[in-house]
C-alpha cells in the first residue's frame, strides 16, 4: 500500500486514520477476499461506474461475489496506491490508482468515520487500458 503523495510524516492523524479502510480495501484486491471488502465498506455502500455508456450500481454484496478467494497470477507486479486524501471533520474523499496489468482503475471514495471507525461510504471508479 502506497500512502498520499506527500509523505507519511506530513499527514495528519485524521488523515492516517481515513486511510485505514482503504488499506483494507487494497488488500482485499491482493487477496482476492471479500472479507477485507466487507471491513472497508458501509454495509449500505454502492460500487458504481459507466460500463459501456450504461450506469452500472452494485450494492456491496454485488460487488464482494467478485472475489472468490484466488489471487491474481500477476498478483506480485500489481501496484496499487492512495493519491490523495481529504479530511473534513467525519467527512473524507480520496483517490487511488489500482495498475492491475492491463488495466489501470482511478477510484474515488467517499467516507466517513463511524462509530467502527472509517468506511468507506461509497465507491465510483473508471478502468482504462495501462500505458505502457
């Protein structure tokens, strides 16, 4: 997991600790494993994106029947990163970048800190073709 741009010692704590569900997110990619999902997401979050021009919502148990449990064969050239993150209040967006071989995810998050700490609330992502 890659922290923001800026480095570690120049976040804030509030910072630090929004980032604690995307951590679990990146690992449930490197995992393949929904249950990491299930700790990073509200229960009630939605994974949208345009998918073909058409408007794609997956509620998050949609989203978590993705992962069956077998890690990419490519798993170790995979690079995934926080490029940003913004804190207001229990309020936070953040965007990351997900190199998962041919294809590069831009996701932005939306979250918020909850009583179980920071979750993210919701997801919107596009996925491109990676330049080489």
């Amino acid at each position: 997991m890659t922290h923001p741009s800026q480095s570690n010692s120049t976040l804030t704590a509030e910072q630090l600790a929004a980032c604690a569900p995307i951590e679990q997110y990146f690992l449930g990619h490197a995992h393949d494993d929904a249950s990491y999902m299930r700790l990073a997401f509200l229960p009630t979050a939605h994974i949208e994106s345009m998918r073909e021009r058409v408007f794609t919502s997956w509620p998050l148990d949609m989203y978590c029947e993705r992962f069956g449990g077998k890690p990419a064969a490519d798993e170790a050239t995979r690079r995934r990163s926080i490029d940003w993150i913004e804190v207001a209040g229990s309020a936070a967006s953040a965007r990351v970048t997900l190199v998962h071989g041919a294809m590069t995810f831009t996701d932005y998050f939306v979250l918020l800190q909850t009583q179980d700490g920071w979750k993210i609330a919701n997801k919107a992502f596009v996925g491109q073709s990676t330049q080489a």
